[in-house]
C-alpha cells in the first residue's frame, strides 16, 4: 500500500486499488482500542436505471434500501448476531447515491472484518425471506409518512425536480416495493456490489497491509464487470413548484425551503463548489449571519433553524428549515438578503472568519471515526481526495460567493414545501 501524509492536518492515509477493482483505505489512529470499517457501495436509491452487460434495467423505486435490509442474511442465518458475538456493533445505511455497510469494535477485528466483507459481497435472497422484508419495510415507509420532517423534505424534493429520482422516497413506496423480486436484488448486487464500484474504509489501530491482504483473501483477485448507471436529461433550473402544503399532527407549522443549483461534477472542481455552497449558506442564513439575528428577533424562526449546501449524484441545493408560524415571509426574507449580499459582499473580515470557522469544524470533524470513514468513502466516489480540502478552502476567493448567491438565490429556483396543523 501507498502511504500519503498531510502535515497541515497531521494525518495520514493509506491506499491501494487491489486487483479485483477494490480501493482499500486506512487511515491509522495509533493506541486507540476503537476500530471501525466501512464498506461502501457507489449505488443509492436514485440508480435505478442501469446497463449490465449488454442489457438494459429499470428497477423499482426502493430496491437500494431493500438490498441492504436482505444483505444481512447468508444461507445459516443473520450475521448480526455472529458479529454481537464477537463483540461488534454492526450497522448499515442507504441514501440517495450510496449503500454503506460498517462495524465498529475494541477486539476480534480481523474476525469482524471478515464478516463484514463475506456477508455484503455473497447475496442470498429467497421467494419467503423477501416476502417477509416487505412487510418490514411497508412498516417503515408507513412510519416515514408519519414523520413531518422527512415529508416535508421529500415535498420539497417533488417540488424542486420534474425527472431526477431524489423525487422519490429513498424507501420506494408501498406500491414500488411490491414490484422487487429475489431476481432483481441478485441483478442488483451483480450490477454494483462489485470490488470496482466499491471502497473499504478502516479507520484504527490496525495494519494497513493486513487489512488488504483480507479484502483479497475474502474478495479474489478476478475484477467483475460494473453496471453503467444511466442519467435522465439534464433538469431545467427552475423549480416546477413554488410553494405546497400539506396538513399532519405537528405542533406548529414546519418547513424547508431550496434553492437549486447546478450539479457539482467530479474531483478537485466539485469539492470547491461544495466549499462555496457551505460558505454561501453560512453568510446568508448562518447562525453568524446579520439575517439570522433579525429573523430570530421576529420570532420566524427558533432554534430548529438550520440549512447548508447539499449534493447528491447529478444535483444540487441550498435548503434550510426549522419551525416557523410565517414560512412565505421567511423566504421572502431570504430572497431579500440574498440579493443583498450579492450586490454589496461580504467584507474581508468576515469572509476570512466564516473561512477559518468552516475549515476548524472539517479539521474538528477528523477527531470522529464516523465522519472520517464516511467522508473518505463519500469524496472517494467523487474522485477527489477528501484529506486535500484546507488547499481548496485556501483558494476561494469571496467574489464566488457572490456570484454563487447571485445565481442561486433567486425566485425561479426556489421552492418552498410547508406541513401545517390540522388544527
């Protein structure tokens, strides 16, 4: 393995891309008992048209989420309860764009490891096991509806974009979930869950060139053909919706509001626009900001308030949301600020504080394992090299935020997705 060393954060990698295809990270924390492992699928719930070999696919909305509810199970049982045994704690996650599988555990971590790779590279579905799962998973999705805060985002989601899939719930629907079969969940993890469209990420204690030497052992060395996911035509934009409500059991009106951006590509390019996008929410709506203050001395908003820049594979956004009992006016503040500080800018000292305050929380963000592990594997599948972000945050310039705001916080790429009381 390559090792790569970064003085400005003190911190250090170690890398290689084995010959199935696989990148392998360690990123060593010397004396610490904790270890912890992630391993990363480049296949979320909006990939759901594809080309395998040869043949086109276009699976049911939900068959992510599925996959990894089924990827617990091998032919003698639920490896859950193998890695309790051993002392780990196992989880797993789906999103828009990825599926990740990890543990984190103080002892048996070769043990662990082996599990984990064997459990998520060998599917075994049956006809009466994914039968079972729907019921399960029909249960969440109920429970989602019921959520305010995850319907009033995938309100704003349907409101934003007229044909990217984060239109639609990371679960699927009731009616989508029905459509996934044994067939489609191996055609899936043939597609993507392949060592080429995959990292394994271990952050601890541990010997990188062991930890490789694992995933070949457990993995082979033969690399497997990938599935090239295919785009829908690029979205307009503008939003389709500019405001919607709906009625549920919440104390007060709840909202999000978005403003849509360009998607942010790949490697050094995308990682810049991310950092514009994190400091342009920062100056308008930060807890920092002249706007927040005002707002919060209106009573529009309290201290559920929160917003940032958010990316998924082929989109982008600035969103923020909280309680409010005026929703409109607080966008309409925003729209109002946001021309503001296009037009006038953002003094010197303020950029560079809101610059040294992004940069300190990132460098912060390293003391966790989790965050580690979840944004090297996040970066890595957008090509850039996430221990390289101080250089960029050293070279934005506060004219991009500016033209950044100045594109983006306008009225034709806003949309604003409200839940109110039924009573």
């Amino acid at each position: 393995m390559t090792e790569y060393q970064y003085p400005k954060l003190g911190e250090r990698i170690w890398k290689e891309v084995l010959p199935n295809g696989l990148t392998v990270a360690v990123v060593p924390r010397p004396g610490f008992s904790r270890k912890l492992a992630y391993f990363v699928t480049d296949f979320g719930s909006i990939h759901t048209d594809f080309e395998l070999e040869g043949k086109t696919y276009c699976v049911p909305a939900g068959i992510a989420h599925y996959l990894e509810h089924k990827m617990f199970d091998l032919p003698r049982g639920d490896v859950s309860a193998e890695l309790a045994e051993l002392g780990a704690s196992v989880n797993a996650f789906t999103s828009y764009d990825m599926t990740a599988y990890y543990f984190s555990c103080t002892e048996n971590f070769e043990d662990c490891l082996r599990l984990l790779l064997e459990f998520v590279s060998v599917p075994y579905f049956t006809e009466e096991s994914v039968e079972k799962e729907r019921g399960i998973i029909d249960q969440e999705i109920g429970m989602n509806l019921d959520a305010s805060e995850s319907v009033v985002f995938e309100k704003l989601m349907e409101g934003m974009y007229r044909r990217h899939n984060i239109r639609i719930p990371i679960l699927g629907t009731s009616e989508t979930i029905r459509e996934i079969t044994p067939e489609l969940l191996y055609i899936c993890h043939r597609a993507f869950y392949t060592p080429g469209n995959m990292i394994l990420c271990v952050v601890g204690d541990v010997e990188p060139e062991r930890v490789a030497a694992l995933a070949l052992e457990q993995l082979g060395s033969q690399p497997r053909p990938v599935g090239k996911k295919l785009r829908k035509a690029p979205e307009e934009m503008t939003c389709p919706v500019f405001s919607q409500e709906a009625k549920m059991e919440v104390a007060m009106p709840t909202f999000q509001l978005g403003f849509k951006c360009e998607p942010i590509g790949m490697g050094e390019a995308a990682i810049r626009q991310e950092i514009i996008g994190d400091l342009a929410a920062e100056a308008l709506f930060g807890e920092s900001s002249e706007l927040y203050l005002r707002l919060y001395e209106q009573g529009l908003i309290d201290s559920s308030f929160g917003g940032g820049f958010e990316t998924v594979d082929g989109c982008a956004m600035l969103t923020c949301g909280g309680d409010s009992h005026d929703p409109a006016a607080l966008r309409d503040a925003i729209l109002e600020q946001g021309a503001a500080l296009a037009d006038r800018g953002i003094s010197e000292a303020d950029f560079r504080r809101m610059k040294r305050s992004a940069l300190g929380r990132r460098i912060r963000d390293l003391d966790s394992f989790d965050s580690t592990c979840f944004r090297v594997c996040a970066y890595h599948f957008s090509d850039f090299d996430y221990f390289d972000f101080p250089a960029v945050y050293e070279s934005v310039r506060e004219d991009e935020i500016r033209q950044f705001l100045k594109k983006t916080v306008t009225q034709e790429r806003c949309a604003l997705s409200v839940i109110r009381p039924l009573k």
